[in-house]
C-alpha cells in the first residue's frame, strides 16, 4: 500500500475530483460536509490502515506491507510438491469431490460459473446496449449445449442452488465443456442481473464474494 502522487498539473481549467467534490458541495450547500485540504481528507480515507499501526508518513514515503509475512501463501518458498518446487497443474479432476452445504461442488450443478469484465464496459457503467429488456448472453461449448439439448442462440435456463435465470446462449469452442462464460451482467428489471445465481457467502480469505464458487446447470425451458 502506498500513496500516489500527481504526475502533472491540472491543465487549463481541468480539476482533480477533490476539487470537483469540492464545489459541488458548495452548489448543493453541503460545503462543511467536504471542507478541507487533501491530506486531511486522505488521512480520513487511511484511517482503516492508519489504525492497523501504519503511519501516515510511511505511506507518503513508500510502500507499505501491509500483510504480515506469516499470512502470506509460500512466503518461505517451500512447496508441498516432489521438487519442493512451484509446480503447475496438469491434470485434475474433481470427480471424487463431496458436495457442501453451500453447493459449492454438486454433480446436479455440473459447470462453473465464469463472468468477467469486457471492453465494452467502463468499470461498472452499464453501456447503452444493455440498458433494455433482454436476456443476458452467456456462451459454452458446443458439446456442451449438445449434452443439454439447447442450441445455439436459443433461450435456455441457467441454474444454480441459490437462483434462475433465462439466459440466451452461444456456442463457442473457447470456452470449456466444464463452464459457462459469461460478461459481467446488467440490472434485475432487465433480466440480466447474474448475482441472482450466487450465494451469500463469504471467502475464506478476504471476506470477499466467492464468485467463482457458483455451479450451474443449463436446461433446455421446454424440458
């Protein structure tokens, strides 16, 4: 963790988003609530890891760890393999794997749940195209809409433990037999809204979404 600094001057009449915030308060008659300089404003930000024992000026001077060693995975290099070494996977199956009160593994659930980001996308910024009714596009592999019955193009249902959702599905053989991809998602009025297919469970580290521990299964909606 560290602080950035600025790299230029704003240019010509352009503002940081401080400043920005700034005057829009003053406009909307909440200046007290903003008032202040930067570095008080960024300290209050810094609070959370000003109170983990970080000073502010360690920040300003350079990075910090923030994570002790102890926590960090093969911090001392030492790997549970025959070499000792980081060795990369090369085959594995999860077939002898139980299920769990999350679903987290479920044979009824065979395919993983991919959605990531697209360059169609600005951080969260809904683009035009999706902002209507519609299905959301999801795609998997050929093999795999033969083994579900659903054809290229067609609405299908993708399901997980938690939810549904009626998905238009491509085909394409860039995507795993064992997986489902698909690109970010849109707003629940417009049908498009993938978190209704994840649990409400947090990840052993981090206490973050475990997105890619949803399983889903994809039906054919006139089976």
């Amino acid at each position: 963790m560290k602080c950035l600094y600025t790299v230029v001057p704003p240019q010509g009449e352009a503002k940081s988003e401080f400043e920005i915030f700034q005057l829009l308060s003053l406009r909307l008659g909440l200046g007290d609530e903003m008032a202040g300089t930067p570095t008080k404003w960024l300290k209050k930000m810094a609070s959370p890891i000003l109170d983990k024992g970080v000073t502010f000026e360690e920040l300003q001077n350079g990075p910090v760890e923030m994570v002790p060693a102890h926590e960090i995975p093969y911090a001392d290099k030492c790997f549970k393999t025959e070499s000792g070494l980081f060795e990369f996977i090369t085959d594995f199956k999860d077939d002898n794997l139980e299920g769990s009160d999350e679903g987290v593994i479920d044979k009824n659930f065979p395919l993983h749940l991919l959605f990531t980001s697209t360059d169609k996308w600005v951080g969260s910024v809904l683009p035009e195209s999706e902002i209507k009714n519609g299905y959301l596009e999801v795609q998997a592999h050929p093999l795999t809409l033969k083994a579900t019955g659903v054809a290229d193009g067609e609405v299908a249902l993708l399901e997980s433990l938690f939810g549904k959702l009626e998905v238009r599905v491509r085909g394409s053989e860039d995507v795993r037999c064992d997986f489902i991809l698909a690109y970010k998602g849109g707003l629940m009025r417009h049908n498009k809204n993938i978190n209704v297919l994840t649990g409400d469970i947090l990840s052993e580290k981090g206490e973050g979404a475990p997105y890619y521990d949803t399983r889903v299964r994809l039906r054919n909606l006139n089976s």
